[in-house]
C-alpha cells in the first residue's frame, strides 16, 4: 500500500514540522539524502524521455478520470467494459467487493489530491466543488469500515491539505473554508459506532445512515474482522483529530491498535489475519505481510513518522524482526503459522505483498526490498501484470489483476532511496503494459485473467488513487510538482497528510508501560537517519548485484531446477529430467516414468497422458523407543517391518524419518504432542524438510493431529496387534476388501465412512477382522521433495481403477521438473459409500466423524476465498 513523504514544514501560517531527530529512523528525510549520494551503475534516463513518460502518464489519468466523469458520474465506479456506472444495488453482487461502494462518488473523492499531484490545480477545484455539491454521506448502505476509512475519509483529509495548501499559495481555492474537513468529520462521527466492543476492536461493516445493530442497519452480527482492517485507521482518525482538536477518533484508533499489541503472539511476536472482536481469539493463525495484514505493519511504522510516538516505532520494530525472521526467505515472503513460525502456512504468495519492499525502505533495510521487488517484476515479466495469486515456483495461484497498484508503489520508492535508473525501466514497463493489455475504450479495465489477457468490468477508485500517482512521481522532477511532496506522509491509499500535524492538537501520550518488549537487536533500534554509506556502499552495481541472481528466477526453468542441474553438472551426474525435455519416443525417459510408478497412455488426439500408480505401504504399526524419534531408536526389532509411531517435537520431521528408516521401519506416523489438537482448529501446514537434501527418506510419513492419532492409539490399546494401510487415495484399498459384503454381528465392528485427504490416507484394519474397511485418517504428508500442503479434506469416491491422472498435457507448460510435476495430487471426489457405521466398540468416532464433515465444508469455503 503505502509509504512515506518526509522533511520539514512550510508556510507561514502553517505549524511548522518537528525536528527529524523526533520522527521515525529511515523516514523519508533519508531516501532524499540517499538519492543525492547514490553513484548510479547504469546511464541515467534523459530528462526528454522521463518528461514524455510522464506526459504519458497524464495522458493515462485524463482518460481514466475522463471517462469515469463522463459515463459514470455520481456513480462510485466506472464499469469500463460498458461504459456505465456501477451503483450499489442495481448491478449483480460481487460480495465484499461491493462493501466499498457507499453510494458516495466513491472514484472521485479518492482522486481528489491525485489531481494536485499531477498539477491539475483548476480540475481538482470543480472536484471538490462537486463533492460538496453533490455527495451524500447519509445513504442506507452498508459499507467495510476498512475500506471507507482509507478511500473516503483518506480522501476527504487529503483533499482537505492540499486545498489549504493551495488556498496559502495564493491562486487557487480562495473560496475554501474547510469545506471538505467538515464532511471528513462528519462521516468519522458515522464510523464511530462501529468501535462499540469490549475490545476496541471495530465492527467490519457499518450502516451510514442508521449505524450498529438497529433492524434497519442490517449489520452488527458479524463476529470477526481482518487484521488490517483493525488497525488500519490511526493515520486519518490521528489526522481527523489533529485538524479538528476532536480527540475522540485518534482515541478509539490508538485502542484498537492497542488492542492488537496485546494479542499478538507472544513466543514469536506475529499476528494472525483475522482476530475475534469480542473475545480477542485468533481466528485464522496463519501470519503474513500480504492480503489481511500488510497495512497494520504499515501503520505502526508510519504512525511513528507522523505523530512521533515512540511505542509505535518498538512495536513496528518488534514485528519487522519477526517478520525478517519467520515469514521473509529471500526472496520469498511466505505465511507462517504464529504458534509454530517454522512452518509455512502455504504454498503460494499474494499480490498485496508487494508493498513491502516499500515499507522496508521506509525502514531502511534496502537490500531486501531490492530481493523481493526483482522477484515481483520478473513475475511481472512472465504474466504482464502481477497475479492475484502465484505459487512459490511463479505459477499463476489466482489469475485475476484488478490494476493493483502496490508493486508501482514500491518501484516509485526504490528509485527515491538508490536513484537506479533501473528503476524507471521498470516503471516504463508498467506504463507499456498498462496501455496495450488494461486500456479500453472507456477507461482501463481490470484483467480477469493475467494469462489469457481477458478483462473483467471494473475500474476500481484506487487505480486512480494510487497508481498514477507513483507513476508520475516516479518520472517527475522536483519542479514538476507544485508543492514540496516531502512535506506529507502517504497512507496506505496514498492520500496526503501534512507532516505538521505532529505538534498539531498534540494529546498526552503515554509510553505503554503494560507490555514488555522483545530484547532485539540493536540495529532494529534505530533512531536517527542511518548513514548512507553504510545503506548504500559505495559501489556503483551494488543494486544491480542483488538483483543479478533473481534475473531468471521466474524465467523458462523453475529456480530449484537451476540450482538442481548446476549441482548435478558440478558433480558429473546428469541432471533430472525436465517434462519440456521429454520425449514420448525415448526408451530412457520411459525407464524413468516407470522406476517413478508412471505410465504413459497415448491418446487419439495425439496428445500423451501421464498415469502414476497408486503407491501404498501396509504394515503394522509400533511405537517407537524413544517416542519423539530424535535419536537412534533402542528398539529397531519392535520397529523392523513396520510402521513406526512416534511423537511431534524436539528435532526436525526429517530427522525422525531418517532415525526410524535406519531401523528397519517400512512408514512413519508422526502424532501431535500438543494434546488436543485437531484438523477442526489447527491451521494447515505441511510438514518440513531439515533444509538438506531428502532424497535419502524413502519411506512415507504421515501426521495426525492429537485428536486424529488417537484413533489408532485406541485401537491399539483394543487391539493388540493393529494393521494399517497408508495409500494415495482411498480407492487404492484392497479391491477384495473393498467389494466384499459385510456381515452383521455385535462382536464385528462396521466400516466406517471413507474420509479421504488430498494426499495420503490411513487404513486401520481390525486383526480380528481383517476383511473389513475401516477408518481414513486426516494426514498431511511428508515427501522427499516439497508438496502441497496436504491437510484440507474433502469426500472420496472408490474407484475400481487403481491408477491416478495427474495430468493431461502437450508436455510443453509451465516450469517445472518432471519428478515434482507427477508429485502433484489430484483433487478427491465424492465418497461413494456415506452410510456405513462404526461398531460399538469405538462410539466416540461418531463425533470425530461429524467433525470431519464440518472441515469438508470449511475447507471448501477456504478453497473459494478470495483477496
């Protein structure tokens, strides 16, 4: 989302900023310092080409703004496929997407100070006078407080300063009495109920006209909200309270990021994506800088920077060596889980994200900001834009691209800190793919899908917002601009706030006394501007040395590949093969295909599909001495031939695979030592590797939550010898069990239903009842090479066919090595057999059962989320 503008105040009449030595460490003072002193590697762009790029951009908005003014107008947003408004209420729902329209000129009032930014002084004064004019605050719809807090209210302050500013300068807005401030307070007072909870936490949506919980506001139900939208709210309800000396709002937002400082969690200092508002719980407990989340960081750091309260700072410092130590591998920025930060919550990244190299400048940690940017923009290169989704090898997660502007944010923030050309390439980049993929007759239109390049019927407001703002910044010089940008600090939809506001209707801070702080180190300490030669050494490649090894990172061949066949070329081995390198008609390809349990099936067509057999391992299970499995097991004869039980925690899942493999140990099921735990609230992960190669595991490992595991330690404790099935699919049972009727008696247990996972499963086979099916487990799986998380369920369908499709393909898509492509497991079906029982003996799985159904449910929501 955002970053930081920084220097002093200017202006007679206008309170003058307080001393630097006062606000953030690496705030905007530093990046212009960093730009006078950065010896640049690359020829500068000329000033001609970066004044046509710039014209470009104006040329851009006009058409944007024109058509939005022309075919839109009062509406919140232009439909720029059609040509026509979208209002609230006459156009198909798109959900939460809809909760930011409120009936409010929503696009217009977001592009107030982006016209003073592009110096559109006499169109920006007919835009506020329309917005006084016409805009109704009072309507009967509900809106996400998030939202119409950054985009309405942000809108409102910010066309508020830069209409003082004006107003001072002398030529344009002589008329304005705080005209636009009056309607910003005006619309807080209607946010305020909304902060009506024991927790300080806001209600997510909020009726303008009638407010929380009357009949007639439709809301007030709701028991969750996202992180972000918690504590995104302290710069405009700060900046509200500063301009007006009401108190009240910057209160209520100090709260609730109070509020959000207590629950974090306190072992690994995270914080989840969605909070309870009434109780404090963490909702979902997955961690991360994205989608959620990112603009509560965002928030800390600035808060800092404009009101120069330094617990803000402590606190954002706190989180950032979390962050830097859990969630950023290099450069990757993955979620975790924030009660077991080593583990990656999931496979794939979203587009929000890339706001943080941004951010980190604002820290001052450039080199990786530079990582992970470079990493955006050669994915950027492969789709044209960023999707709204990629997976942690670059392949498109969720195709959609509704003209974010975060990645543009942190490109106009990179070239401020290092003055590298590079960076306005880059920029040109976007400019380019803006015009020939996004443009349309009426605007620009968002992508539905990166891939295909179709378009989806939407412009939202903060494309105008944001994106040509950075943009233009981006390519103008400081005489391009009629005012001094230094002067304001960005929110995190870009709007303007006068830095002054710090000595402005200052309230009594108190320094939070209540909370320990995490003894850091040092340097996540500063307190002053760093300096320059050390943030920037004095080498004229230094940004372009980061940046060398990530240039084919998203390239033709997946980044592990690489690193795979420079080592297999170093050492004299062949490297693996590649599924661009195969060939149906080689003997040796087709020797590999089949060591891995894959067929080849020729089709009609011409094209070939890939088969891999099911693979399943059946044994009796032991526990194993020790029963964490850390060390050399003292009972390799207990563990000899079959499947080995042990215990979560104390070293490393790889650790424990290799321990009870070197005992003889045919499968690993590894059990939960939290006591309690369940698939119904544990978050899904997949289990680790050591960090070193695994190729030497070749045996399948299994997790249960505790919940899960005690189904076999129950059997086992019933029945002393207990034999287990670990497969693919539940289809892979044995057919002769599958199809063979069972008989009724009280002495013989039932089959229960099939619960399958997406990957492995587990079968517990009665020993004095061997024909009978049995329960399926809820593993998540452990490979020798990385997988998906395996951890969601879904329904099963037994199918007679004992083989697996992976894939029907021309063998010529996206990057990836063949041996990880046919790791990939299909989505499950339909369980065929629901209505089986389980016997008397084991009562309590019935409500196991009913708890599993109720995951199937949650996980098919979860798999249908979107941003």
């Amino acid at each position: 989302m955002s970053e930081a503008g920084g220097g002093r105040g200017s202006g007679s009449s206008v309170p003058q900023r307080a001393p630097w030595s006062l606000v953030a460490a690496t705030a905007a003072l530093c990046l212009v310092s960093a730009t006078s002193v950065w010896p640049v590697g690359a020829a500068p762009m000329s000033r001609e080409e970066k004044q046509k790029l710039g014209n470009q951009v104006l040329e851009m908005f006009d058409h944007a703004y024109g058509n939005y003014m022309e075919h839109a107008y009062p509406a919140d947003e232009l439909m720029p496929l059609t040509c026509r408004g979208r209002v609230r209420g006459q156009e198909p729902s798109r959900g939460d997407v809809d909760d930011a329209l409120g009936k409010f000129s929503l696009t217009l009032i977001d592009s107030l100070d982006t016209l003073v930014v592009l110096n559109k002084t006499k169109e920006f004064e007919d835009a506020v006078r329309k917005v006084l004019r016409d805009v109704n605050l009072d309507n009967d719809v509900v809106v996400s407080v998030f939202e119409t807090n950054i985009r309405v209210l942000g809108g409102l302050l910010g066309g508020h300063s830069l209409a003082i500013m004006l107003k001072e300068k002398g030529e344009y807005m002589q008329w304005y009495n705080d005209e636009l401030l009056q309607m910003a307070k005006q619309l807080g007072y209607k946010l305020l109920p909304a902060f009506n909870t024991t927790s300080g936490l806001p209600y997510p949506r909020i009726n303008l006209k009638f407010g929380i919980r009357k009949p007639e506001a439709r809301t007030g139900t709701e028991t969750d909200t996202c992180t972000a939208c918690a504590g995104t709210l302290i710069l405009e309800f700060a900046a509200l309270s500063r301009f007006t000396g009401a108190t009240i709002f910057e209160e209520y937002a100090r709260k609730a990021l109070d509020f959000l400082w207590e629950k974090r969690q306190r072992s690994s200092n995270l914080v989840g994506v969605t909070i309870n508002i009434h109780t404090g719980d963490w909702v979902r407990k997955d961690s991360g800088v994205g989608a959620g989340i990112d603009s509560y960081y965002e928030y800390l750091l600035k808060a800092y920077v404009l009101l120069g309260d330094d617990s803000f700072l402590e606190r954002f410092n706190t989180h950032y060596d979390a962050i830097m130590r859990y969630i950023s591998q290099p450069p990757l920025l993955l979620d975790v889980h924030i009660h077991k930060p080593m583990l990656n919550a999931r496979t794939w990244m979203d587009a929000l994200l890339a706001f943080f190299p941004g951010l980190q400048v604002l820290k001052g940690d450039i080199r990786p900001a530079i990582e992970t940017h470079e990493m955006l923009y050669q994915v950027i290169k492969k789709h044209n834009f960023l999707p709204e989704a990629f997976t942690t090898d670059f392949r498109v997660h969720w195709a959609q691209h509704p003209l974010r502007p975060e990645f543009a944010e942190s490109t106009y923030f990179l070239y401020k800190a290092t003055g590298d050309p590079y960076y306005l390439e880059v920029g040109k980049t976007l400019i380019e793919n803006l015009n020939k993929y996004a443009r349309v007759p009426c605007g620009f239109a968002a992508m539905k899908d990166v891939r295909t390049g179709s378009h989806e019927d939407r412009m939202d407001s903060f494309f105008l917002a944001e994106m040509f703002k950075y943009l233009y910044l981006l390519f103008a010089d400081k005489e391009d601009i009629i005012f001094d940008i230094e002067d304001y600090i960005f929110t995190t939809e870009a709007h303007l706030l006068p830095l002054w506001l710090s000595t402005t209707n200052q309230r009594v801070s108190k320094k939070n006394t209540t909370s320990e702080y995490t003894e850091l180190d040092d340097s996540n300490f500063d307190w002053t501007c760093p300096n320059t030669q050390i943030l920037f050494p004095n080498d004229p490649l230094y940004a372009q040395s980061i940046r060398e090894p990530l240039k084919n990172v998203v390239d033709k061949s997946c980044p592990r590949g690489i690193i795979r066949v420079e080592e297999s070329l170093r050492s004299g081995a062949k490297p693996p093969l590649r599924a661009r390198d195969f060939m149906a008609t080689n003997p040796e390809h087709l020797e590999i295909l089949k060591k891995m349990g894959v067929s080849l099936i020729h089709l009609k067509d011409g094209r070939v599909q890939l088969v891999q057999h099911a693979i399943q391992t059946r044994g009796f299970v032991a526990s194993s001495k020790p029963y964490n499995g850390c060390s050399e097991l003292t009972n390799p004869e207990a563990v000899m031939g079959k499947i080995a039980l042990i215990q979560r925690g104390q070293c490393m899942f790889a650790e424990k695979a290799r321990n009870i493999q070197n005992a003889g140990a045919i499968g690993g099921i590894v059990i939960d030592d939290n006591e309690g735990s369940s698939s119904d609230t544990a978050p899904l992960f997949q289990m680790a590797g050591d960090g070193k190669d695994t190729d030497d595991i070749k045996i399948p490992m299994l997790f249960l939550f505790s919940k899960e595991g005690s189904i076999i330690l129950d059997a086992i404790r019933e029945y002393e010898e207990v034999e287990v099935l670990l497969s693919d699919k539940a289809k892979d049972r044995d057919p002769e069990m599958e199809n063979e009727e069972q008989p009724s008696s009280e002495n013989d247990s039932q089959s229960a239903e099939q619960i399958a996972s997406r990957s492995q499963e587990i079968d517990l086979v009665d020993q004095e009842s061997p024909e009978e099916s049995s329960v399926n487990s809820h593993p998540e799986s452990l490979s020798p090479v990385d997988t998906d998380s395996a951890a969601s369920v879904s329904s099963s369908e037994q199918d007679s066919n004992p083989v697996e499709n992976l894939e029907t393909t021309s063998l010529d898509g996206e990057c990836t090595d063949l041996d990880n492509q046919l790791q990939e497991q299909s989505e499950t079906e339909e369980d065929s057999n629901p209505n089986v029982s389980w016997g008397q003996k084991a009562q309590p799985i019935d409500s196991i059962l009913a708890d599993w159904n109720e995951d199937i449910e949650a996980f098919e929501m979860m798999d249908k989320d979107e941003l």
